[in-house]
C-alpha cells in the first residue's frame, strides 16, 4: 500500500521450495529417494523434499561420501549434519543465526537446547574456521533473539 502498488494474497504457504515442483513431482521425488536410498526414514526423506525440493538428492549425495553426514542433530527433528555443510559449502550460510532461523527450523520453535547449539556451531566452526571467541559470539547473537521477544514481552504486560 505504502508504494501504491494493490495488496497481494500471500502465496508463500502454498508455494513450494525451489526444485519442489508440483504436487505430483513432489511425489515421485519422495517415491526416487525412498527407491535409491531405502536406509533413510520416511520422515527423514519428507523432511528433505519439503526443505530442498530436487536438491535433496544433491544434498544426499554428498553425505553419503562421509557417513558421519547422516547423523542426526538432534532426536526432535529429523535435520542431519549434512544440512549444516550444505548450508555452509552450497549455500553461502556464514552465521549461525541465518543456518538455525532460515536454512533449518532448528531454532524457529524456541531456543534450541545447548547441545544442539553446540553441535551446530562447533561444525560450523570446523567449515569456517571460526575461534572460540567467534563461537561464543555466534551462540550469543542466537540466544540474544530469545533475549529480545522475552523483553518485548514483558513490555506488553
């Protein structure tokens, strides 16, 4: 409205991650991971399709070189290591916050257990050669965010 251009229906939560394609693509890219790679879960091959579309393959590919990459983070959500270094190495991600809030939903719940904000900063520093110093302030920008909705809440009381 501010620019003067007509409202538009958000479209965002029927849109598909680029690679997804239409609902029947997205269906027999489920059925091609489940064929070609019979190991995974079903919950952990519906997490990757949603989240990456055709690049789920590539994803999968890539870990499948170093098994280590197929961990799980954390046993609440089906995200695995491979995520972080595709994030990192594919997708440019060079902050914790950017990987947790946008490239995973690790932290869009809630502030992610210490454990898991470990896990994931620590590989993160493994990729980009952060210091502890640099860790400490990764973590802290994350758990600052937490920090600030609390503070706005209590400002609405």
């Amino acid at each position: 409205k501010k620019l003067g251009f007509p409202e538009v229906e958000c479209k965002t939560s029927t849109t598909p991650v680029w690679g997804a394609g239409p609902e029947r693509f997205y269906t027999d890219l489920k059925a091609h991971l489940k064929r070609n790679y019979p190991l995974l879960s079903a919950d952990l091959i519906e997490h990757l399709c949603r989240n990456y579309g055709q690049r789920a393959e590539a994803l999968l590919k890539r870990a499948l070189n170093y098994p280590q990459q197929m961990q799980s983070l954390w046993d609440q959500e089906p995200d695995i290591f491979a995520q972080i270094d595709y994030a990192v190495e594919v997708e440019m991600a060079m902050r914790l916050d950017d990987l947790l809030f946008r490239r995973t939903g690790l932290a869009t719940l809630g502030p992610p257990p210490e454990a898991l904000l470990n896990r994931v900063a620590d590989r993160m520093a493994e990729l980009l050669g952060w210091d502890s110093a640099q860790i400490q302030s990764e973590k802290d920008r994350v758990m600052d965010y937490y920090r600030s909705l609390d503070d706005t809440q209590d400002m609405s009381v």
